[in-house]
C-alpha cells in the first residue's frame, strides 16, 4: 500500500501543478494538524517541490490573507507550495475560499468535514489513513 502522505501529495500535485499553491491542514486538534502537515510537507518535498511550512493561530480571514497569502501569491513565477496548518477555523467559509487544496484530520469518532479535498485518520499518528466519505460527507464509506 502506498504511503497515505505520498498518496494524498500525488492527489494535490495531479490538481495543482504549478505556481505558488495554498495548502491548508486543519482538524479538532491543533497539534495534530500540526503534525499532519510536517509529513505532507515531507512528503511534498520528496517529490521535489518546494516547500514553505507554516503554523498559525490567527484564523481572522484578512490577517491571514494580508500576511500570508498575499505575500506568498506575489512572487507568481516560482513554483512552491505553502502548508499551513491551523485550528479547524482555517475550514471557515470566509477562510477556506483561500487555499487550492484542504486537508482535515481527525482520530476515532470526531467528525470530518464535508468540505475537505481530503480527510486523513489519524487514530495511529504512526499509521494514517486516507478516509473516504459519502455524497453527504458524513458517512465513512471505505478506507485505505
């Protein structure tokens, strides 16, 4: 079986490509999204691109997109990517317009989020896995 981080860097990379590329890891805990972003991180750059990590608490929508997503935008010619994790804010409808590509975490019976590009267990932090939810969002349905 593929590695879970490996795979969910490959499902990013075939969406987005190119250019300077948001990418937000959220969850019902702060340090494991934390935790969950260092190994896409890792993961990312082990593909080669370049990555630039971040962690924040401030989840207003016009600080971050002042301090970080504006700055990180303007430089359009290199390609990179920004992983930033945060609290479960970072999901927020006036926040999550910002990023390509989300990741939500979560261990046992918390919730997923409906809106995430992608949802990862974490009840093993040494054995991920990649959950899959139906139409609704709500229902795990199958998992790797």
């Amino acid at each position: 079986m593929r590695d879970t981080w490996e795979g969910v860097a490959l499902e990013f990379l075939q969406h987005n490509a190119k250019g300077p590329r948001l990418l937000a890891v959220a969850g019902a805990a702060h340090d494991r999204s934390r935790r969950a972003a260092d190994a896409l991180a890792f993961a990312l750059e082990s593909r080669g691109e370049a990555v630039e990590r971040l962690d924040t608490d401030d989840v207003d929508a016009s600080r971050l997109r002042e301090r970080i997503v504006t700055p990180f935008r303007a430089d359009r010619a290199r390609d990179r990517v920004l992983v930033l994790s945060g609290p479960e804010r970072l999901f927020a409808d006036d926040v999550r317009v910002m990023w390509h590509f989300t990741l939500w975490n979560s261990a046992g019976d918390e919730p997923t989020h409906p809106d995430a590009s992608s949802l990862v267990d974490m009840t093993d932090p040494t054995a991920p896995r990649r959950r899959y939810a139906d139409s609704c969002g709500t229902a795990e349905c199958c998992s790797d």
